[in-house]
C-alpha cells in the first residue's frame, strides 16, 4: 500500500495519511491536531513531534523517521499552521474501505490499524522495548501497552 501511488487527489492523500500514522503511531485525533509547531529538534539534534497526547492528557515525543518527514513536507504549506488537511475520522475511515477494495487487500483498516503496525511493526519487531513503546503511544500505563501488543513479542519468541 506505501508504494502505491493513486491518479486522483483524496485516496492519495488518505493513503499517505496512513502511511504517517503507520511511522508516527498518532492517532486520527493527534494527526488531526498535528501544527508546525509540534516539529522540534530533540535532545539528539533530530526532529520529533511534541504533542499532548489528547485522550489522556499526557505529552508525549515522537521520533520523525525519514518517511514521515517526507509527507509532512509534501503537505505542508505556507499558509496554514496545520501539517495535514484531514477529513472527519468516519469518513477517513470509509476511504480506507475504498483503498483496500481497489487493492485487493483481504484486511479490515482504520486509523487506528495504523498505531497498531507502528506498535508492531516499526516499534516491537525492531526489539524496542515495551516500556518505549508504552512510552511512544502515550498509554497511561505499560499494562496497556502489554495488553494490547503482549501477543506481538510472544509470537516473536516462537
């Protein structure tokens, strides 16, 4: 799906929106929310998104890969302090059902499949440890973080 590119405007963009979430593990709230004001320079001179973590009130600091940088300089623009322009999250979310079907991709995706493969794919299959993924999806607690992706790092060991 990353590789693909679409002719028309909005599943493009819905497309790299996913692909964003999938590198930053926001959800649709968070990248909604997301202003030019969130891109810092980290304590590792690279950039980061800093942000309050909306559900529960908690900052937190995301690393920028390269991937995701790509697409927010290809959205951003000069004239709005926003990253992205992004429709309500059922609609979204009804574009995702279009993508997959034009696809062929035999699988349910939401926004938040999106943070769950950055959980994942990115974060737990790369050997970073639970208490950094708790820490990179805001939970309020690494039980959270255990319950939802416990079965990723088990499945792994096998």
């Amino acid at each position: 799906m990353e590789n693909r590119q679409f002719s028309q405007l909005r599943p493009q963009q819905v497309k790299d929106w996913f692909v964003f979430s999938c590198y930053t593990g926001l959800a649709y709230n968070e990248i909604k929310k997301l202003k030019k004001q969130h891109i810092v320079k980290g304590f590792d001179n690279e950039l980061w998104i800093e942000m309050k973590r909306e559900k529960i009130q908690k900052d937190i600091s995301v690393p920028l890969l390269l991937k995701a940088m790509k697409l927010i300089n290809k959205y951003t623009n000069d004239n709005s302090e926003m990253v992205f322009d992004i429709c309500s999250n059922q609609l979204y979310n009804s574009y995702l059902k279009e993508i997959v079907s034009i696809l062929g991709i035999n699988k349910r995706l939401t926004t938040h499949t999106a943070r769950k493969t950055f959980a994942s794919t990115v974060l737990l299959y790369n050997d970073v440890p639970m208490e950094i993924v708790s820490e990179l999806l805001g939970h309020s607690s690494i039980t959270i973080t255990e319950d939802g992706y416990g079965k990723v790092v088990e499945k792994e060991g096998e």
